[in-house]
C-alpha cells in the first residue's frame, strides 16, 4: 500500500474546520462551491485577489456558495480560506474522516470524530500515512536544515513508498507537511530553516516506542543528546573566549555567512561598533555593522540606540546586535521600529544555532547510515520459467 498519498497536504487545523463547517451539509454542495471558486480565474493583467474572504466572498459568490463559503471562512477564528480549502477537501474524502448519513449530509466518522478530539493514535497514523513519522525522524539527525538540505533523503524515502516522483512534486509535499509540522509546533521556523522541536522529538519517540526494540529510538536520543551537550560546551566556551578572540570569531562566522569585506574594528574609537562588513540584498551592496555583547544577562535598550546611532559614522544602513546573553523586551520593540535604521537581534541560542549551520567552531561529523530493506525492489523482480 502506498503512503504519502495527498497532493494537497492541508493543516490538520485547516481540516478539522472544514469538517465541523461541512456537518450537516450535503457533500455535492461542497463540492459545488469549491468548483464555483475554482472556475473564477484572473489573467496576468487583471489577477484575482483572494487575500480577503470577507471581500471576496460577497463579490464572486451567491446564494447557498456564499453562505457555505462564509461559513467554513468564520469557523475556528478563520482558520480556513475557502479558496484553499479543496486540500482539506482531498483530505477528508482520502481517509474518509465524513460519511454520509441518512438525510444524504455529511457527518463525521467514528475516525473523524477522534480526529476531531485530536486523538493521538489517530494523528500519528495520519501522520505515518502522509510521511511525516519519517520527516520528523529525519529532522530528528539534523540541526537547522533549510528545505534543499532535507530534500534529497525525502525524495529517496518517496521513491520508495510512493507515486510521487517528480522534482518539482517531491517539493511541493516536502513544504507542504513541514508547514503542517510548524503549525502544530512540532518543527519550529527561522527564516527558511527549519528544526524539529522538543515536542516533535517527544513526538516521534513516543511514536517508535509503538515499534517493538525499534533501535532508531536509541540512535535518535543519543545523537540529539549528544549534539545539546556539544552546543553547551560550545557555548561555556564562548563565555570564557577574550573578548577581541570572540569579535574575532564573529568575523568569521560573518565571512561563512557570504559577508564580504568583513573587517575587526580597532579596540577604540569605534563607536561602538565591532565588525563591519558588507552583504549582498537583492541587485544592492549594502554595509553592516555588527556590536558583539559577550555578557550572560540582558541587553537592554540604551545599547541598541548607541548601535543605530553609529550607523552612519561607518555609512550604513543596518545592524546587528549579538549577545550570548538575551534581549529585553525593550530591545524586540525598538529593533524594527517604523522609520529607523533595522537593528536585527541574535541571542545566545541563535548564535550557536549559526555557528553550528555554518560550521564555525564547530566540525560535522560524517552521519550515520541506516540500511532499510527496499520492498519494491522484490516486487520488480521477474522470473524467467
């Protein structure tokens, strides 16, 4: 039987809204109102904008579509937009979370109402039927990865279990389950990196604990508890680094990074400033200007107002503010106020996370290798007679 079924992967949010807004209703009249959005396309010079269901729905729907659109919009605090709402649509019909009852509406299954309870055996055979058991456990082996990092192994495990085969739809599931694994924080997002979390970790081992001296369980906790105690070490050592070694070492992390012309200012007369360096955004060369705090506790305020106020002693028009400590919430507020130069924040654990993505201060080791028996390979065995 093939996994990883759905070409449209909802949130499991998303499709428990559109059951609870579809009971009572009959199932072709669903269907209807997702076929009437459907067939109001744009053309290039003239789009269609469905950013606002509120709008939308008046203007290009009428009678029983309008009414059933704007319900499945206002349930679960519009968690739903209708015009994407045949994924979930494909969803519930797959794995048959509605069934019709004898008036010809639909109403949920006996597994749709344990969906809807968000009952776990439930969502973790949901989760094993579209792939994501295996793309938590192989997030699980890795630190902050982006999308191309994980791709590969993800296209090699579909070949195996399903009919997806294609680059570009090898791509489309990949980003689709990792937005359905941050919206139920068991992967955490920064930018276009993704990291399974601490729930996704207990996640998936409570999930492997259902297969009998499975010992991937064992390799996944000793790699991840290895790897957090290398990250202390990591940072202990930071704390204890001279602090020009440490502004030193941000250089570096800043060259590894693409940063060109990365210069160590001098001990005075820098404003404040420690690194300085230039990046490319978009088609323009702009200059960066970086202070470096080596300190534990909080940065506060007054330090971020002396950075941006050195900005234009170096002729730049943003900066960054690195601590191993935190930031006050004074801090958060004033990084990105409207109208000032943007100041971007990187705390202690940010900074790690960087150094490790980067590989300064940090060597990867070679990674482990699993053998898994390929089924489909003796399936395409012929024999002659």
């Amino acid at each position: 039987m093939h996994k990883v079924r759905m070409p449209l992967f909802p949130a499991y949010a998303q499709a428990a809204a559109l059951m609870k807004a579809s009971t009572g209703i009959a199932p072709k009249a669903i269907r209807d109102m997702i076929k009437a959005i459907q067939d109001q396309t744009g053309t290039p010079k003239n789009p269609v904008d469905w950013s606002n269901p509120d709008a939308w729905i008046a203007e290009r729907l009428e009678g029983a579509h309008a009414e059933l659109a704007l319900k499945i919009w206002q349930t679960d605090n519009q968690v739903v937009n209708p015009r994407h709402s045949y994924g979930s649509w494909l969803f519930i019909k797959t794995y048959d979370l509605m069934e019709v009852d004898d008036s010809g509406c639909w109403q949920p299954s006996k597994r749709g109402r344990k969906f809807l309870n968000r009952d776990e055996a439930t969502l973790k055979w949901l989760d094993d039927e579209e792939g994501l058991l295996a793309l938590l456990e192989l997030l699980s082996g890795l630190e902050m990865a982006k999308r191309s990092d994980i791709l590969p192994e993800w296209m090699a495990f579909l070949h195996q279990v399903s009919k997806f085969a294609s680059d570009s739809s090898c791509k489309t599931t990949l980003h689709q389950r990792l937005s359905n694994l941050v919206a139920r924080k068991l992967v955490e997002r920064q930018g276009n990196r993704y990291q399974i979390s601490p729930c996704g970790l207990e996640w998936i081992n409570n999930s492997l604990d259902a297969k009998p001296d499975d010992p991937r369980k064992a390799i996944i906790s000793g790699v991840n508890r290895y790897n957090l105690q290398q990250k202390q070490l990591l940072k202990d050592h930071l704390a204890a680094m001279d602090p020009y070694q440490f502004e030193a070492l941000i250089g570096e992390l800043l060259r590894a990074m693409g940063y060109e012309d990365v210069e160590v200012t001098k001990a005075s007369g820098d404003k404040g400033v420690d690194v300085v360096g230039s990046v490319q955004v978009g088609i323009t060369t702009i200059t960066e200007v970086v202070q470096v705090k080596r300190q534990q506790g909080s940065i506060i305020r007054p330090v971020l107002d002396q950075l941006r106020g050195a900005l234009p002693y170096h002729k730049a028009i943003r900066g960054t503010l690195i601590t191993l400590g935190k930031f006050a919430s004074s801090c958060e507020q004033a990084a990105l106020f409207p109208g000032a130069a943007p100041i971007t924040l990187i705390d202690g654990d940010r900074l790690i996370e960087l150094l490790v993505e980067n590989q300064v201060g940090v060597r990867k080791s070679r990674p482990v290798e699993l053998l898994e028996i390929d089924i489909s390979a003796f399936e395409d065995v012929k024999y002659e007679e």
